[in-house]
C-alpha cells in the first residue's frame, strides 16, 4: 500500500504497535465515535456492534441518560476518594442495587471497585471473613479475571495463566454443567463431591464462585437445576456461594440479573460490573448486611472504586435496566435472534449448538456435528468476515470455537437483521455452510 493509500486506522495501530504493551490484543477497529448499537472508525467505516466493548453497552453506547448524568456530575466534582469524603451517588448506586438484589432477604449492602477482577478478589476476602475459611472452589469454563487470585481461579490456561505462575494458594476446580460436551447437572454435582473428598475439606471452603451463563468460557448457561442443587450442597456444608454476573448480569439476559432465570437461589454474593457503568468502569459486591457486615471498618475500599461520574452513569443504568419495558424489548431481541440463529443451525453443519439465556446467545462451531472437534480457525474465520462486511463480532471459549453476542440491547429492528444478516453471510465467507 503506497503512502497515500495508508488507511487512517493503519496509521493509528502502527502507532499502537510502537507504544503500547503487546501483550493487550489488538484488533482491527479504530473508533472514531459510537452511538446506540453502531460504532464508525476513524476512516468513516460504520460498524453494528455485536461485542459492546465486550458486554458493557447492554444499553448502547453513548445511552442519553447515562450521558447527561455523567455531563452533570463532572461539573459537580470529580474524584473524592470515598474513604475521605462521603458522597451520595455512591450510597444511591448502592441503595439501587440492595432493592435489585437477588440474595435473600433482609438488608443488602454493597461494595464499588473498579474492574470485575477487584469484584471479585473482594467477593472472596469476605467470603472469607464471613466464614472463617480459606478454600475458595471455581468450575471448569469459568471466567474471573486477570489479577493472580482471578487468573488462578480462570480456567483457560492460554493466554489467562500460561506463564504467570506461581498462581494463589487454595483455589480448587470442579467440573461446571456443559450439557452439549456431555456434562450434566448430576455430573457436575458429582464431580464437585469428589472435589470435597479428593481436593479439599468442604468444612474449610470459604465460596463458591459461579458465572450464571459462563461468558468467556463459551456462553455456557447453567442447567435449570444446577444453580439451587449447587446451593444446596453449599448450605449443607456452611460454604458461601458467590453469583458472577460481571457478563451476564445488568440486564444482558433480559432480567437485572442472570439468577433471575433460576427458581429457588439465593446467592449469598452477586459481583456485578461492565454494564452498570453505562460505559463507564464500575463494579460492585452486594449482599446480605451479616456477610458483607463480617469485615471491620477499613478492610474494604480502594483509591478509585465507586468514582463519582461512574456512580452518576450507573444510577441511570440501573434505573433503565429495571424498568419493564426494557426486561421486555431484550426478551423480544432474544426471541428473534435465537430464532434466527437456530434456522442458520439447521442450514449449517458446522453449527454445533445454538445456547444462551435471552439475548445473551452463543454460537458453538465445530468440524462436523458427529465428532463435535470444535472449529477455533472457522470461529476465527467468521470474525475477520464479519470485520470486512461491517460487524463486530467476539469468540469465547475454552476451545476458541463460540461466536458471542453481545449486541447493546438498544439495536434497532433493522440493524440486528443487518448484523445477523452479515454473521450468516460471514459463516459463508468463511467456507461454512451445508456439505
Ligand atoms: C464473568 C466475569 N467475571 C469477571 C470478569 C473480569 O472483569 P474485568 O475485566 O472488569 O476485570 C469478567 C470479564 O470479562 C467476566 O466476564
């Protein structure tokens, strides 16, 4: 390509390659501006967005009520620091989140950080404190994030672990429901008995920790059952169970929270995040006033967690997702692309299994339907296509062979019948299609 011909993009990553750290990803979108569900790059490309900045547009980018109350908290004040002054949007995304809470009843209190990681890690310290124990229990697929305690608690090894051992002491892994790769609810309670006699003293576990869909794993839902039998073998033995909803929560499946979708659970800790910021970073731990109340004053906390124009953006989120009428538009947006998704399955055999809860719905691809090999290079495939005709598009999975969507649930009628349109021509592109 001659120097006139250079894109704007093509300049910007070979800026990118010079500066910043190759170990963070790079892909191909420069973003020049994003509103709703489409995103435009720096070369006036316009693109719909399937992956929301990896599920933290539930509501769209650029959401006018998040907007105007991120406009009017930075003329207020910006950081304060929560340990040095008290300030109110912080108590009210709290108090927003005890009337959302799915765990129990009585008081719930809340904790904000920053990124889903630091949720996570401070799910765990009170777990620990509520309980006196040090064993913390995580599941095949699952997902946690990047600092030492959440990578060591993440399952896939290549790129979350492989060479940042040593990895954080007392974190045990059980087998997670994968029905379409042969694993069921009974298996998978089986499998965490054998954990209590093979891996660790159940009497010496703090929590489990469990996502609801697991997200970057393979958007896996758990079974109907699982959640409540996985609870009840928690309350027999005294152990904490800690709902992950930092990807499925905040209305990706339709109801606040992914737990909704399941009778009888009551999580003893949700960690929430991505969304609930509206685009900006925000996370938070909720729960019962005695498992949050178990840690003294001081324990908790951090320099920038619960950031005021964050706090601003996600009273509006939460107050939007909470509303009936958008739980409603998201279990249409579900309805249809499951629908859609599932007649391009029954034309496309290397369509393993159409699987998600709502509109948080993945594509498992693999080589044929009999042996079940999953297809990472045809998944890879799909998401270059689907980049050249205009669609964002992400992967997961332990394998690399699941295309996820996480389109922001604002999409209008016609650009999810764009994008789907796109993703079913890219499967096309990438040599998939009836034999
Ligand atoms: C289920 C789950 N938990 C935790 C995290 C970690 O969140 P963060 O990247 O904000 O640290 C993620 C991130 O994708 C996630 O999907």
């Amino acid at each position: 390509m001659s120097l006139q011909e250079e894109t704007a993009a093509a300049r910007v990553l070979a800026e990118r390659a010079r500066y910043v750290a190759r170990g963070v990803s790079t892909p191909r979108l420069v973003v020049a501006r994003a509103f709703g569900a489409r995103i435009e790059d720096v070369d006036g490309r316009s693109f719909i967005d399937f992956a929301g900045g990896i599920g933290c547009q539930n509501l769209g980018h650029g959401n006018p009520a998040a907007v105007a109350a991120i406009h009017e908290q930075v003329d207020l004040y910006l950081h304060q620091c929560f340990m040095v002054g008290t300030y109110e949007p912080y108590i009210e995304v709290c108090r927003l989140l005890a009337e959302l809470s799915p765990c129990g009843k009585g008081e719930q209190r809340s904790l904000l950080l920053n990124s889903g990681a630091e949720a996570i890690e401070n799910a765990v310290k009170i777990a620990r404190t509520a309980t006196g124990r040090p064993a913390v229990i995580t599941f095949d697929n699952g997902y946690h994030g990047r600092t030492l305690l959440t990578m060591t608690m993440t399952s896939k090894v290549v790129p979350y672990k492989k060479g940042f051992g040593p990895f954080a002491p007392e974190v045990y892994r059980a087998p997670s429901p994968y029905p379409y790769r042969g694993v069921g609810s009974d298996e998978a309670i089986h499998g965490l008995e054998e954990v209590f006699k093979t891996g660790v003293d159940p009497e010496s576990v703090a929590c489990v920790v469990l996502e609801p869909v697991q997200g970057e794993g393979g958007f896996i839902p758990m079974p109907a059952d699982y959640p409540a039998r996985l609870q009840e073998l928690c309350r027999k033995h005294g152990i904490l169970y800690v709902d992950d909803e930092v990807q499925s929560g905040c209305a990706r499946t339709g109801p606040v929270w992914a737990i909704e979708h399941y009778e009888g659970v009551e999580p003893d800790l949700l960690v929430s995040g991505k969304s609930i910021g509206g685009g900006m970073p925000l996370t938070a731990v909720t729960g019962r006033a005695e498992v949050m109340d178990a840690v003294d004053p001081g324990g908790l906390g951090g320099t920038f967690g619960g950031n005021p124009v964050a706090c601003a953006a996600a009273v509006a989120v939460l107050e939007e997702v909470s509303a009936p009428e958008f739980r409603a538009r998201a279990a249409e947006l579900g309805d249809r692309m499951r629908g859609r998704l599932e007649a391009l399955a029954e034309r496309t055999p290397q369509i393993g299994e159409v699987r998600g809860l709502g509109p948080m719905l993945g594509v498992e691809l693999v080589t044929d339907r009999d042996s079940k090999t999953p297809a990472p290079e045809l998944a890879k495939a799909v998401v270059d296509a689907a980049f050249e005709r205009g669609l964002l598009l992400l992967s997961c999975g332990t394998y690399g062979n699941v295309l996820r969507t996480l389109v922001p649930l604002v999409v209008t009628d016609e650009e999810l019948e764009q994008g789907l349109g796109i993703l079913e021509e890219s499967l096309a592109d990438a040599g998939a299609g009836a034999a």
